[in-house]
C-alpha cells in the first residue's frame, strides 16, 4: 500500500524558475494539504483540498498554486522560486475534514532556492 | 493567537529508559490534540489522538495523557529503543477541521547504547 507519494524527493532551483510538486494518494481520500516545514517551526498549511475541483489557501499561500483534477493527484506549483521558499514541503491526505481522522503524510521534497 | 509550544526542544536518553515530553497549548476551543513522530527524512506518523473526555490513551511503550483544564498534554515513552530516535510533534485541532491544525514545534528525542 504506497499511501501518499511525492516526487522528486530533492530539488535545487536557482531564483526565478519555476517547478511543480507532485503529490498522489491511493487511499481514496478526498481530503489533501500541502504543508512546508522549515527548522525550528512548526508545519504551516499551504493550500488545502476537500475534493477534485475544490481547493483553497491556507496560512501561507503566496507564491504558490495548486489544482485538483482528480482524487488521486495534488501538485503544487512553484512561480518565480525565491530564497524564503526553501523549506521541506510535505504533501497529506485524510479521510475526514476534521481533526479527529489522522493525516496521512508523504515522504518530503526537501526544495533548495539559490 | 492559537500556539502549541513543546519542550524541552531536545532530548538525550540511554536506551531502556523512560523520558516524557511535554506540549502545552493556547488553542480554543478544543477539539483534539494528536501526537505524531517523524523519523529523520520521512513524513509524520500519528502515535495516538485525544479528544477533550480523554485523561490517558495508551499505543505500545507510548503513553499520552491530557489535561484539557490546564491545557497540558504529554507523551510518556516506556523503556526507549533506539527506533524511538525521532521527533515527536503535538498536533492541536481547534474546530474539528484539518485546515485549521496548529502544530507544536516537536521534540527531538535522541536513543544511544
């Protein structure tokens, strides 16, 4: 069972281009996050999706973008990469809006911006 | 503000000893408050969920305890194994909703021979 995959796992950008995060889920999960994780802070929500079609901003959304086409896929789009974007970002999914169902998270991609 | 504060930030045990981490939280109103542990490179894991009518919830060697009134949670692991080795992080849900997670900074708990 994959649970929630990311890809790539690592990535060097130099400061304006451009990338995309790849995030899947096999656990038929409508709900999916982005998350970046910077040291010594706390995880902080990106973009958040409660189904195929429907997405919105979390706590720090600028300079990103998401989109939802189907169940399975959540990629996170990178414009114009900046320095304060390097972060390990972790993409999760559950079963439940709420709390009480745990977060599934992938592995990381661990973005470097120079 | 809603903050989840943990300590200590760090944490050296032997293995085969006890150790307790603490998170202590300002988020209102309550709903749950999970613990989840990250091994170095990998994705969080959940370790156990407490909802406000929970004092103590048990998974293996880990014990969590709630304390809703002082707004104290803590993690108790039982004779450590080095694949303890991670951090732990407390997970505070507000309003029952995913989106609105405050996640506490973790705890860095290290296991040596």
């Amino acid at each position: 069972n994959a649970g929630v995959t990311q890809t790539p796992k690592f990535r060097i950008l130099k400061i304006g281009q451009s990338m995309t995060l790849q995030c899947t889920q096999d656990m038929n999960h409508n709900y999916m996050y982005w998350y970046r994780q910077d040291p010594g802070m706390g995880l902080k929500l990106i973009y958040y999706s409660v189904g195929a079609g429907i997405t919105d901003k979390g706590e720090v959304p600028n300079g990103y973008n998401v989109s939802r086409s189907t169940t399975e896929d959540f990629p996170l789009r990178l414009e114009l990469a900046a320095p304060s974007q390097t972060s390990v970002y972790f993409c999760a999914s559950s079963y439940f809006p709420t709390g009480d169902s745990p977060l599934h998270f992938g592995n990381g991609t661990r973005l470097t911006v120079t | 503000k809603n903050q989840v504060e943990q300590s200590p930030q760090s944490l050296i045990i032997l293995e085969g000893k006890n150790c307790t981490l603490q998170c202590n939280y300002t988020v209102s109103p309550f709903s749950n408050l999970r613990w989840y542990k990250q091994d170095t490179g990998r994705g969080p894991v959940s370790l156990t969920i407490m909802t406000f009518s929970e004092n103590t919830k048990s998974n293996g060697r880990y014990t969590a305890t709630l304390d809703a009134d002082t707004k104290q949670s803590s993690l108790h692991i039982t004779a450590s194994q080095l694949s303890d080795s991670a951090s732990y992080i407390c997970v505070v849900s507000p309003t029952g909703t995913a989106s609105k997670l405050t996640f506490g900074t973790g705890t860095r708990l290290q296991v040596t021979l």
